[in-house]
C-alpha cells in the first residue's frame, strides 16, 4: 500500500489577522490549478508563466513555501520555453495543492 502524504499547513496558521484570508485561497486554489491546467493543456506558455508568477506570490503571501516553490519553478520554465519541465512542474504543484487542501480546515 503506498504512503499517504501528510497534509500541509500555512507556515502563518497562528497569524489570526490572516485566517480569513488564508481560507478564502486555500478554498480558491483548486479554481487557480485549473487555470493553470488549461493554459498548459492550450500550450500557452506565456499564460501559463503568468499565472505561476501570480501564485508564487501569493503563496509567500500566506505561508506555502512549497507552492511558491513549485509556481516559481513553472514560471522558469515558460520562460526557457521548455514545455516539459512546465508539466512535470505543474504536476508536482497541483499535489502539493491538493496537500494544501487537505491541511485546511475550510476546504474540501
């Protein structure tokens, strides 16, 4: 039987200023992951970087250093133009955000 992953929690889950605001992405992530799905599925590099870039901040912002991790590295590579390194990057992003999911209370 494979090992479940543990779930990831925001590195500023005890910042009570920023509960709310750490819902309302957690709960929006999954609608940013198709997005990004289908600016790769349409091989629009250039959408595809943009929105990487956006979430990276906004993952610094509420505390998922691997997902910024992960956005960052899709944006690299959409502006290397390399296509697979994007997909194989975008796949470990989307684990990650399914973690993510899975850590926060307010999410299904």
């Amino acid at each position: 039987m494979p090992k479940r992953k543990s779930p990831i929690y925001s590195a500023l889950e005890n910042e009570l200023d920023l509960l709310d605001e750490i819902s309302v992405f957690v709960i929006d992530l999954a609608q940013f992951v198709d997005a990004l799905q289908d600016a790769e599925a349409a091989s629009d590099l250039r959408e595809l970087g943009r929105l990487a870039a956006l979430l990276a901040k906004q993952a610094d912002h509420f505390g998922y250093p691997l997902l910024e991790t992960a956005a960052q590295g899709i944006d690299i590579a959409c502006k290397k133009g390399d296509r697979a390194a994007a997909k194989k990057a975008l796949r470990e992003l989307t684990e990650i955000s399914l973690l993510i999911r899975r850590g926060h209370r307010g999410a299904a």
